[in-house]
C-alpha cells in the first residue's frame, strides 16, 4: 500500500501539537493580557481548522493506505513506537473536530464566565481528538484516548450546573473502566502477537492468523473474551445500550457550549475506535456475535428515541437524540460483519453501509452541535430555563431563530435535502439486506425521532406565545454571521454529499473489501 | 614444669606488682593529702597514681614470655595478655570516671579497692588452675561487695551490697562444691588435666553434677538467668562508678574464666545441643532463659539502672550462645563481644556519671537530655545503639560474628533456633533502649532546667569510650585481627 | 565481558551525605538557615553526581565504585557497586531526597537536628543501592533506622484522624511500630544472609553468591525469609500494618522520603537479594496448597491482595494522609507483582514502578503535608470540602491533578509504563491475575478521584470568611516542579529508565533467575 507522504513534513504532528501549544500560551498570556487570551484561543482553533483544510486539499482520494505517515521510535523495546496516519476515517474526524471546536468557541464567545481557562482546557482537548484520530500504536493513541478525559472532566465539574459533581465523576469513572479494559485487551493481543501497531494488526487479523495465536496463548475463549473487553472500551464512549447511562446526565449539567463539544467531537472517538480498531482487528469476532451485536445496536436506536420522546428538559432530549444518532453508525458497522460470501451485491451494500456511517457521524457532528449551540442561545435570552414546556410560541418573538433552528431540528430527523439524509439512507440502505430485520425495527426508532423532534418543535415554537417570552432578543447579526457557515454546511452537504462521500471512498472501499467474507 | 624461682615468679608477676603498688600508694597518699589538700586534688592525684599504675601494667604485660607455670598456676599466652590489656585498660577508664565521684570522702580507699580488684581479676584470667581461680574470683568478688556498698549516704547502697554478698557467698559454696567435685574425678587442679579426665566416653554422673554447679557458680558471676536477681539490685543501689566497673571489666574476666573452664577444663565433656548429656546442654538453657528474661524484663523497667541490669542479663544470654558454639571462631566472637560490649555499658554508665544522678534514677530524669546536653545525649546515643546492635557500630559486628560464628559449627545449624531467639530479642531491646532515647531526644526538657555542667575529665573519657565504639564499629578488623591472633597462638601451642 | 569501570564519585553521594547531617547538625545550631541551605547543597550535589553516572553508564556493565578489604577473615569486602537497576533507585533517591529538602523548608522546630537526620537517613539509603557486599548492604540498610524513629517521633503528627490521647503519644507509637517492624524484618534478612554466608564459603560478595549454586532444598527454605524480611519494609500485606499509620504521622519530608525510597529499599532488596542469590526458592514445590504451589503463587496472591485492599481501603479514609498512605500499599502490591512475574518485561515494569511510584508518593504526600495540611492545620477531607481549595491555592490544586493522573497510571506520566509493562508481565506469567490486577487499577482511579475531587473541587457550600490561606513559597515551587517534570519526562521517554533496567537483567548476575523452570 503506498503511502503518500507529503514531502515528509510532519502535518500530524503539528496539527496534534498546534492546540497543545495554544493551550500553554493562553494559560500564560491570561497572567499579563486575559482579555487577550480568548482571543488567541480563537485564533489557534482557527488555525488548526485551516490546517485540517490544507490536508483535506492535500489528501489524496484515490490512494489506499495511510497518508502523511510519521513513524519513529519511541520505547522499541516497549514495542511503542511514535506512528500517525490517516485515511479517509482520520481525515474525516479531523475535520470535523476542528469545525466543532471552532464552533463551541463561537458559542462561548458572548459568555463572560469562561475564561481563559476553559479555552485552554477546549485547546487541551482539541489537541487530544487530534492525536487520538491520527496515532496508529496503541500505546500512543491511547495516551491521547485518556489524556482528552482530563480536560472534558474539568469542563464539566468547573463550569456546570448544579449536578456537575456527580455527573462528571460518573462521565470519568465510567470510561476509565472501559478504558481499562480496553488496556488489559490489548495488552493481551500484544503479548500474543508482539505488536501494538494498528496496521500491523490489521493485516494480521485479516490474514486469519489472529484468532488462532490468541487461542494459543489464552485458551479458545481467550479471543472472546478480548474482543469483549475491547468491545466494552468503545461501547462506553460511543455509548451503546446499555452502558450509555453517564450520558444524559453529563450532557444535562455541562454548559452547552461544552456539551456541542462533548456530543460533536468525543463521541465520534467511540464511532472511531469502532472503525479503526475493534471492527480491522476482530472481524470473526465481531461476526461471531452479530445478533447479540445487532440487539445492542437496535436498543440504541430505539430506546433512547422513546427516552428522548418522555425528556422535559430540552438538553436531556437533544442527548437522547445523540445516542439515538449514534445509534445507526453503531448498526452500520455491526452489520458489515454479516458474512456474505461471495455475494458482489452484498458488499456494495457493505461498502454502502459504511459510507453511510462516515456521513452519519460527520452529519451528526454538525448538527448536535448546532443544537446545542442554538440550546445555549436560548438558554442566555432565557436566563437558564430551558425546559420543553417552559416555552411556546417563540415563532413570533425570535422568528429567525425558530428558523434556524428549525433547520437544525430537521437536518437531525432525517429530511432529504439536509445532510441528516444521506447518512441515514445509506446505512438503512445497507443494513436492510444484510440484516432485514435489523432494518425494520431500527425504523421504529426513525419514527418515533421524527415524533418527538416534531414535537419539540411545536411545543416551543408554536402554538400561542407565552408572554414572558415576547421580548425575546432575536439573534444578531453577529451571532447570525457565526451560525451561517454551520448551517451553509449542512445544506450544501445535503445537495451535494459527494464532497465528503468522496474523499472517503477509497478507504470505504478498503473496508469493503476487509470485510468481504 | 618444675619449680620456679621467686624472684623469678616477681619478674613474671610484675604487672599484678604494679597495680596493687599502685593501689597501696594511692591509699597512703590520700591519707598523707588528706589534711593539707582540697578534694579535688586528692581525686586528681589518687587516679593519675592508679592509671600510672595501670599504664606500667599494662607496658609490663606485653613483655611477658609465653610461659606456664607448675599445675596452671600462671600462665602467660598471647590470649591471656589480650584479656589483661583490655582489663586494664577498663580500669582505666573506669578510674577516668572516678575523677567525679562525689559520694565518698575516702577516696584513696574507694581507688584502691578498684585497684585490688583489678588485680583480682588479673589473676583471675592469668590463671588455669582451679583453686587459684577460686581465690581470684572471691578476692574479686569480696572488692566489689566492698565497692557496691560504699555509698554511705544511701540506704539502697548498704542493701544492694548486703544481697550481691549473700548470692555471691552461695554461689561460691557451689562453685567450690563443684571444683571439689572436679578435682575428686580428675585428681588435679590443673584445667588441662582436668580435660582428660572428663573426656571420657561416658560421662560420669558426678562429673554432670561438678559441671552444673560451675555453671551455677559462674553463671551468677555472669549474671545468667536464672542467677541474675542480685544484678538488678547491684546496678542500681551501687555508686555509679562501681556499677560501671562491674558491668564492664568483672563481666569480662568473668566470662574468660568461664570459658577457660569450661572450653579447656571441660573440653569433651561438651555433650551436644541434641541432649547428649554435657555442659552444652545446660549453657543453652541459660542462655535462652537469660536471654528471655533481660529482654523481657527490661521493657518494664522505669528506673534506667535497672533496665542496664536486665539487659546485661539479656547480653549475657547472648555471650552464651558463643560458648555453646565452642569453636575458635565463636570463641574470638565471644571475646570481640564482651569487650565492645563492656565498653558500651561503661560508657552508659559514664553518661549517668556526668550528669551526677546519684539517687535520682528515672527514665523521665533524662527528659530533654539532647537540649541540655546535646553531646551526652549524642554519646549515649551511640552507647544504647551499639547495645542494641545497630551498625556501624561496635555492638552490630559483635553481635553479627556471634550469630554467625554459632551457625559455621558444622554442625549443620543445630544452634539455628537459639539464634532465631537472638535476633528476636534483638528486636525487643530495641524497644526499650528507644524509649531511654526517646526520654533524651524527643522529650522537652523540664521547666527552667539549664544546661550541666560536666567535669571535663569526665567529659573526654565518655568521648573517648564512643570514639572507640564508633571506631571499632567501622573497622572491626583492629580488634577482631588481634584477638583472632591470639586465640590462633593460645588454642595450639 | 567489559573491564569493569571505575568509577568512585558515586561513592560521594553516601559520604556528602553523611558529612552533610554533621554538618547541619554544627552550622544550623543557631541559624537554621544554615542548616537548610547546607542540607540542599548536599542533596543537590547528590543529585548531580547521580545523573552524571547515568548518563555516563554503559548498558549492562556493573561499575565499580569502591572495593577495599574490611573483615577478610569473614569474606567481608567494603564493596560498592552499581549496575542499571541500582543506577535508577540511585536517581530516585537524587531526586526524592532534594525535593523532600525543598518540602521541608519550612520547619522552624529544631530545624539542624530535623536536617541532620533527614542527612543521614539518605546517607544509608544511598548506601543500601550502591552496595555488591552483603553485609555492606545490611549495615547501611539498618543505618536507615533510627533517623526515621526520631524523624516521626520528634517532628510527625497524630497518625489518625479522631484518635484519642496526646498527639505527641500517638506519633512516638507511630514511629516506634515503623521501628520495630522494620527491625524485624531486617532480623529476619540477617538471619537469612549468615545462612547463606556459612554455606556459601564464608563470604559475603554478591557477585561470588550469585554464583553459587546453593542446594535447591536450602534456597528453598532461606528465600521466603530473606524475602519476607525485606518485604515487611515494602508494605507486602499482611506485614504493611505499619506503613499508612507512620506514613500519616510523619512530617512531610520525612513521609515523601520515606513512602517514596525507603519502601523501595525493601523491594530492592527483595530483587537484589532474594530473587538474585535464591533463585530457586521460587522453584514449584510440587504439591499445591490452596492452589498455591510454589512461593511464587504466595508472594504474587500476597502482592495481589496488597494491590486491591490498600485501593479499597484508601476509598473509604476520611484522613487525606492515610488515602496516601494507602495508596502506597497499593503501588506497592503492583512491585511485588511485577517482580513475581519473573519475566523480562515483568521485572522491567517492577522497577520502573519503584521509580515511579517514588516520584508519585513523593507528590503526593507533598501536596498533602506540605501545601494542604501545613495551612488549614486539618487532614479530614470532610473538613477540607468546604474551604474549596482548588481557588484557595489554585497551584496545589493543579499539582495534585498532575499528581493523581500519574497515580492511575494515565498515559504521559511513569505510572502508565509501569503498570504496562508489569500487566503485559502478568498476562505472560499469571494471566489469572490479570483481571484482578485491573479490577485493582479500576479502585484506584476511583480513590484517587474520589480524593482530588473532595478535597480541592467540592462543590458544596464555602465556609465563610476564612482567613486567606499562605501563598505557595518558592521551595514548593521548584519541588514540585522537579518531580513533575520527572514523571513526563519517564512517562513520555521510558527509554531512560528502560535502557538502564533491561540489559542489567541480561547480565550475569541473574543468571539464575533467567534459567528458572518457569520460563
């Protein structure tokens, strides 16, 4: 596989250290300049975007295999080496963070209560996805994988509501321990096979071999149980039915400028580890299993509909609704795992499948963060209620807003046009014959979105106006002019998915063929 | 060895000469200064008069012949003038501390007499024969009940003599029980001769008898459980001087002797630690008894005399386990610990001597003791360490060489429990001498006390003994090389 | 085989040491300032010429740094040494012991005698890594004692939180009970070294021993006593009743030094001396007891055990010191574990721990003692909640969330390499260990999250007007950084640890360990 390394200048790194670094200079310019530290917060942010673009323009889409490759020696004798790499996946996840953080900062930009700090600790963040989405060795992805814990636990507990405590130490312990399971899984693999290298282990699982050493060194259960371990890792983060329940309550009781970045950029980090690790390295696990899989993937798409459908509290539904969307990324990657044989049909709907779940999550990332950073609008000209039946009406008191608004609301149901469609479609379109039944109910859970978000709709934006809300500031034009290019996205990615469709082609078609068995 | 001339045996005899000329001239010359001269003066002369004497002895000694004279009499090896030197060099110390005594006004009597004892005990360890070991040890013994009683101003002095006389006149009446019991089965005074007889393959029932009560005899010379009651009584009732030329020099020539009787005399008579019938058997009972005892003991203890008198006892129990092992090398180890750890005792008790605590006899006396008297408080600092066994100080090597001397007998670690217990008790010394410790560095000192003043004589000699501690903790081998010389040269003539 | 190096500066790190304590001990008499500033001088220089050996050693070789006869009559060389493994605790010593100093600036009672001891206690700690004589390394290993008695006697606090009677009572038992287990242990370990010095032909070199080949039988009875006496000092359960406790009573310096290098004398010793001279005592013993057969299984169950009931205990402390105190046990029982894995990775990881959590217990027990409780004067989380201490001393709070993120092992700081490296040992050798060993991990996040939250981030209601708490001084600053950039700097480059522990295993003197029957 070639790898198209761009004249060896280290892009990856840079993009990773680039926020990193910012973080460090906004926590000492906020000694001497603080109103100036947000600012350069801004700018940094601004500038990895611009990064991600020149590797997205750079990013070749018709090459397989990994670009812009680093590779040095870290801890040989550790078997940790300093590796980073992306394909379609990476270039997709880089971009998307980078518009997400950009976003949050827009958000926080009129709230006078986070300061440098919190910047920094967004920065601190950033960073970490960054490095997360790029490391190909375990040992240092999962540096980044834990290190993007400490600054999300911090911007919950410091800046949150009421509840914060209990919520962001439920949000930490919950996934240190599926991170420590993930640890102890591969651990495992490597003192079995002796690499931590994603690739390496790629090619090895895909060889037929790894099962078989795993079965030698740890018994015929050995390969299962490490699967599961590993399994359990990313369920926690992505989150999966049933161990989603840290979720509403950390999403709830973090300020929605952090919540768009929670819902937008971390939990794609689950979706990631899905793609990039668990589904490469155990595909005859993950066949194993497909029912209970699939039964996993159905429940996250339909209960948390139904939860969502029952939420009075605005937040807790929107954070429903982002497991709800999750949801069919989870089921898109489950059912490639279906074994079809020789069947060509079947894996141009795998290959389908999979395209949808990388537009899915892009799509899903724009939009929860627009939901939320609309919810934190609303929250600042509410004074913090934002309740499903504190409102009514608002149609006539903020009619820009309901527009927006009602833009973002039908981008995340669903609706032809807006980029929540393509996504969608694709996975059903991919699931329904690789698992009818898994299809159908996974409508189920369409519909009952559609209800709830419709409701939600009509219970705050129309109907009779409640009078305290009739002198509700509209947007201005600056907070206007911040939302315009979100929204721009989402239309023009609805039109015209092909932009993201098709970077990411080669790489699907990879997959495709992995999974071709 | 035939006859011998006596100017002859003068010439052999001439350290032991010159010590009791010293002690007779410090008698007569505090009664010529007694009159004109203030205390201090008579103190001052009476010790330079009794360390001169000692310094001659000493010089004397090392130009002795090796030589043995008729039954055992005498006998002069390279062993013998180690045991001496080391006496007489305790002496001096000992005599060193006098300086300050403040009990007495009969200075000259109370110099002399640890003198006489020092001759005493010169003879005590040049002798292999049995009868003079006998008078040497009475003659000894008779000093120290004079010397223990000798504070008249205390009620506690006067008894503490009375009860070191009663248990030691018993103890003598079994030990010359046991020695004409001895000289009935071999027809000899002399120890080598002794051992023939007492090598036989079976052992005699009387020779069984003859041996416990030496070991009754030596065993309260030694204060081994359970023949230690007078110690505690001694250490505490008798002045501070005498308390410290008892645990240090009579402990050491009272172990000699024990072993020159029972290692040489007894020799085959050993029996082994599996109860074959022997003194072996009998000396590790005592020994664990006395170590089991002064241990224990002396964790109770409020008074800090008492508590230096259990764990003498404890250390004797220790010393035992290097006759037991009875080879060369435990042998070498044995005497490497007596004397390091007479030095240690004696300056424990130099230590209560400066700070002049003549009746006042609490742990809770010494509270503070590092803000009043940082260097006292460092000095028993290093002296209560050395006790307990903690390197690099002199009590640790002893210790180790005794532990390992007794599991290399060959004897594939027959001794090995006995050494567990050891090391056991070890541990539980170490609880009691951190409390005196902790009484002197961690407590605060009394209301309104000030920092003593300490005689400067005084002062040098405690630097001295824990320079010497120190030193021979560092570089064992000054000792150790000479003494295991000496044990080569006297075990093979 | 390289001609041995000499290389005899190292030996200045014990003797700076202990001319440093005397001369504290004179200077400062008066003038504590004196005292601290020569007390600091010593562990710098210390520190220096440590790193100037690592960074001077060649992988594998054992350097030479001092061999003079002492006792030949009993085999007994002043022989000192250092290989890869001995290089690293030297290190960790360096650093502990400067930042310790640096903690401790701020004692005003008796501050020559405090930096005397303090001196000393260093002094034979240096000496225990630097010695290749067994006896040697017993002399200085038993010098380390007293000064730690009279550091907690004289300068420590209560060991417990409520506990009734004088403060001054309950701190001399604190400190007697560390006395007299760690004497004991070391009892134990005499015993076991005159057994191995008899059979072994009377002498004491560790090279000669190493070499040796005792009977299987003898090994086999004297390893679990050698091993169990030096395992008391490491806080191996059940014999750890004595760390939290004197751990808690200790002053902050002392504590740092002493949960963070002397409980690695104990595990040195297990390494150095157990596991290198009595290989074979770790040998199955061909029955099983309770499914343990060997004193392998023992020491690792034990090792387990230590692991998760210091984390669970530490989870349910209301006395902030003893959460620390307990975590150690705990760090500990990952040591222990990793050197029962007798493999390469295994033991790798093992010392790596050793210096890492060194580093870690360092930290915290400084932000603990020092920054915490040495201005609120309380060690009761409960009580500590409401003063909100993250604004109270923004700096404090931010150590200890550098602190707590290298105690879980997060990736970036030491703790992470060690407990790698020892979890891949443990799926080598003891997979059924493995899931307990990361339930273990798993309490302790959550005790030290539980900790760092309640302490420094309660969000309850503020106690009011307080007086403002002192600013953090300089000596803080400069400790806490250098400890901090120790655990990035080993967490994100392990190569320097690692390069200096893995060809030490290779060389000869484990010859023994490596050809064991369970490779």
């Amino acid at each position: 596989m070639s790898a198209v390394a761009s004249g060896a200048f280290p892009w990856l790194s840079l993009i990773t250290a680039l926020p990193l670094a910012g973080a460090l200079a906004v926590l000492l310019l906020s000694r001497w300049h603080p109103s100036r530290a947000r600012d350069l917060a801004v700018t940094v942010a601004a500038a990895a975007l611009v990064l991600a673009a020149i590797i997205w323009h750079r990013f070749d889409s018709n090459s397989l295999g990994m670009q812009f490759q680093e590779l040095h020696g870290w801890a040989p004798s550790l078997g940790v080496s300093y590796r980073l790499g992306i394909d379609g996946l990476g270039i997709l996840m880089l971009m998307l963070t980078a518009i997400v953080v950009l976003m949050s900062f827009a958000a926080s930009w009129a709230n006078s209560k986070q300061g440098p700090v919190y910047f920094a600790l967004v920065l601190l963040l950033e960073a970490g996805l960054f490095g997360t989405f790029t490391a190909l060795n375990f040992v240092h992805w999962f540096l980044f994988w834990e290190l993007s814990l400490i600054p999300a636990f911090f911007l919950v507990r410091l800046w949150g509501g009421k509840k914060s405590a209990q919520a962001s130490t439920q949000f930490f312990l919950y996934t240190m321990v599926g991170s420590v399971a993930l640890l102890l899984a591969f651990l495992a693999i490597f003192l079995a096979v002796g690499s931590f290298d994603f690739i390496a282990l790629t090619s090895f699982a895909q060889a037929g071999q790894l099962s078989a050493t795993l079965a030698r060194h740890f018994g015929p259960g050995g390969a299962k149980l490490l699967f599961w371990a590993a399994f359990f890792g990313f369920a926690v983060k992505t989150p999966v039915v049933p161990f989603h329940t840290w979720l509403p309550a950390t999403y709830a009781e973090a300020p929605s400028e952090t919540t768009m970045l929670l819902t937008g950029a971390m939990s794609k980090m689950g979706i990631y580890g899905l793609l990039r690790i668990l589904l490469p390295i155990f595909p005859e696990q993950m066949h194993r299993a497909l029912t209970l899989l699939l039964w996993l993937a159905i429940a996250s798409i339909v209960l948390p509909a139904f939860a969502a459908w029952a939420q009075t509290d605005l937040k807790r539904t929107f954070a429903y609704s982002s497991i709800n969307h999750l949801g069919y990324c989870v089921l898109g990657v489950c059912a490639v795992s279906k074994l079809t044989g020789a069947d060509t049909n079947l894996a141009t709907e795998k290959a389908a499948a999979l395209t949808g779940v990388l537009l899915q999550a892009f799509s899903h990332a724009l939009t929860a963060a627009a939901l939320f950073w609309f919810l934190a609008l609303l929250e600042r000209r509410s004074g913090g209620i934002r309740g499903l039946n504190d409102f009514g009406g608002l149609r006539k008191a903020v009619p820009v807003f309901t527009g927006l608004m009602g833009i973002a609301i039908f981008c995340s149901l669903g609706l032809p046009g807006l980029s929540g469609f393509p996504g969608e479609f694709l996975i059903l379109k991919g699931v329904f014959p690789l698992a009818p039944w898994a299809g159908s109910l996974s409508l189920l859970g369409l519909l009952v979105t559609a209800v709830f978000l419709l409701n939600a709709i009509q219970r705050v934006f129309w109907g009779p106006l409640n009078g305290r809300w009739a002198a509700m500031p509209d947007l201005t034009t600056a907070e206007l002019l911040m939302l315009a290019p979100a929204l721009a996205l989402m239309l023009i990615l609805g039109l015209y998915p092909q932009l993201i469709a098709g970077p990411v082609h080669a790489t699907v078609m990879q997959w495709a063929g992995q999974v071709r068995f | 060895m035939t006859g011998i001339g006596y100017l002859e045996l003068l010439r052999l005899t001439l350290p032991e000469i010159a010590v009791a000329l010293a002690a007779l001239l410090a008698i007569t010359l505090d009664i010529l200064l007694a009159k004109h001269a203030t205390r201090k003066i008579r103190i001052h002369a009476a010790v330079f008069v009794g360390c001169a004497g000692c310094a001659a002895a000493i010089f004397l000694a090392h130009n002795s012949p090796a030589i043995s004279l008729t039954d055992g009499m005498l006998v002069f090896t390279p062993l013998t003038t180690l045991v001496q030197t080391s006496l007489l060099a305790l002496s001096i110390l000992t005599l060193l501390l006098c300086d300050s005594i403040r009990f007495t006004d009969h200075i000259g009597e109370y110099l002399g007499l640890i003198l006489i004892a020092t001759v005493a005990m010169m003879f005590l360890v040049g002798t292999q024969n049995l009868l003079l070991i006998f008078i040497s040890l009475e003659f000894l013994s008779l000093s120290l009940y004079l010397l223990t009683g000798f504070d008249k101003r205390r009620r506690q002095s006067a008894e503490a003599a009375l009860k070191y006389f009663l248990f030691g006149g018993m103890s003598a009446g079994f030990l010359l029980f046991g020695i004409s019991l001895l000289y009935g089965v071999s027809n000899s005074l002399d120890l080598r001769i002794l051992a023939t007889a007492a090598g036989a393959p079976n052992l005699d029932p009387l020779m069984l008898i003859a041996i416990v009560m030496v070991a009754i005899g030596f065993g309260f010379k030694v204060a081994a459980a359970p023949f230690h009651f007078w110690a505690p009584d001694a250490y505490q009732g008798a002045p501070t001087t005498t308390a410290a030329f008892i645990a240090s020099s009579s402990k050491v020539a009272g172990f000699f002797v024990f072993v020159q009787v029972v290692t040489i005399g007894l020799a085959g008579a050993a029996g082994t630690p599996a109860f074959k019938p022997g003194w072996a058997p009998i000396l590790i009972l005592l020994s664990a008894l006395s170590m089991l005892v002064g241990n224990l003991a002396a964790i109770a203890q409020s008074s800090l005399r008492r508590l230096l008198a259990y764990s003498a006892v404890g250390h004797t129990g220790y010393m035992l386990i290097g006759i037991v092992a009875h080879t060369p090398q435990s042998l070498a180890a044995l005497l490497y610990y007596v004397l390091t750890y007479a030095l240690a005792a004696l300056g424990a008790f130099a230590v209560l001597q400066a700070l002049d605590t003549e009746g006042v006899d609490t742990l809770a006396s010494l509270a503070g003791l590092s803000r009043r008297a940082p260097g006292l408080a460092f000095c028993l600092l290093l002296f209560l360490l050395s006790l307990t066994g903690i390197p690099p100080l002199s009590g640790f090597f002893a210790k180790f060489f005794l532990f390992a001397s007794a599991l290399n007998t060959g004897d594939n670690f027959a001794l090995l429990w006995l050494v567990l217990l050891a090391i056991a008790m070890s541990v539980v010394s170490l609880y009691y001498y951190l409390r005196v410790l902790k009484q002197a560095f961690v407590a605060p000192p009394p209301e309104g006390s000030a920092p003593s003043e300490t005689p400067p004589l005084t002062l040098a000699t405690i630097w001295t003994i824990a320079g010497l501690v120190v030193i021979l903790g560092c570089a064992p081998n000054l000792l150790l090389g000479w003494i295991d010389r000496a044990v080569a040269l006297s075990l093979h003539p | 085989m390289l001609a041995p190096a000499l290389s005899p500066t190292l030996a200045w790190t014990i003797y700076l040491s202990f001319l440093g304590a005397l001369a504290s001990l004179f200077a400062g008499n008066k003038r504590p300032q004196a005292a601290r500033v020569i007390a600091l001088l010593t562990a710098l220089a210390g520190l220096a010429i440590s790193i100037s050996a690592v960074v001077q050693y060649r992988p594998g070789e054992v350097l030479t740094v001092a061999r003079l006869p002492w006792i030949p009559q009993l085999g007994i060389e002043y022989h000192l040494a250092a290989d890869g493994i001995s290089l690293v605790l030297v290190l960790l010593t360096g650093i502990a012991a400067t930042a310790g100093i640096l903690f401790s600036w701020n004692i005003e009672h008796r501050t020559a005698e405090f930096f005397a001891f303090y001196l000393a206690l260093i002094g034979g700690v240096y000496g225990v890594f630097l010695s290749f004589d067994l006896l040697l390394l017993f002399v200085f290993y038993e010098i380390a004692i007293i000064p730690k008695y009279f550091l907690i006697a004289i300068w420590g606090s209560s060991p417990r939180l409520g506990q009734k009677g004088h403060a001054g009572t309950l701190r001399e038992y604190a400190a007697m009970k560390l006395a007299l287990y760690s004497f004991a242990g070391s009892g134990l370990v005499l015993a076991g070294i005159i057994a191995a010095w008899v059979v072994g032909g009377q002498t004491m070199s560790l090279q000669a021993l190493a070499h040796t080949s005792f009977s299987a039988h003898f090994q086999m009875g004297v390893f679990p006593l050698v091993f169990v006496g030096f395992a008391v000092l490491a806080g191996m359960w059940p014999f750890h009743t004595w760390a939290p406790g004197g751990h808690a009573a200790a002053p902050t310096g002392a504590s740092m030094l002493l949960a963070g290098v002397v409980m690695k004398l104990g595990a040195y010793g297990c390494l150095r001396v157990a596991m290198m001279l009595f290989p074979r005592g770790l040998d199955p013993w061909g029955i099983h007891l309770l499914g343990l057969g060997s004193w392998r299984d023992v020491f690792a169950l034990l090792g387990l055990i230590g692991i998760v009931y210091g984390a669970s205990i530490a989870l349910v402390q209301r006395d902030f010191k003893l959460v620390i105190g307990y975590s150690s046990v705990s760090h500990m029982g990952f040591a222990l574990l990793g050197l029962m894995t007798l493999n390469q990775i295994g033991l790798d990881g093992a010392v790596f721990q050793m210096f890492s959590h060194g580093i870690i217990a360092g930290l915290l027990f400084a932000v603990v003692g020092r920054m915490v409780y040495d201005r609120t004067h309380t060690r009761d989380l409960n009580e500590l909640a409401p003063m909100h201490l993250a604004r109270a001393i923004p700096f404090a709070a931010v150590v200890f969330i550098f602190a707590a993120m290298a105690s879980i092992g997060l990736p970036g700081s030491s703790g992470f390499i060690a407990e790698f490296q020892i979890l891949i040992g443990v799926w080598r050798s003891l997979p059924q260990m493995a899931a307990v060993a990361g339930f273990g991990i798993v309490v302790g996040i959550a005790f030290t999250w539980r900790a760092l939250t309640k302490a420094f981030f309660s969000s309850g209601p503020a106690n009011a007007a307080e007086d403002p708490l002192a600013p953090i001084t300089w000596p803080e600053r400069l400790g806490a950084f250098l400890l901090l950039a120790t655990t990035l700097a080993v967490g994100l480059y392990p190569r320097i640890l690692t390069d200096l522990i893995l060809p030490s295993l290779d060389s000869p003197l484990f010859e023994g360990l490596r050809t064991g029957a369970w490779r």
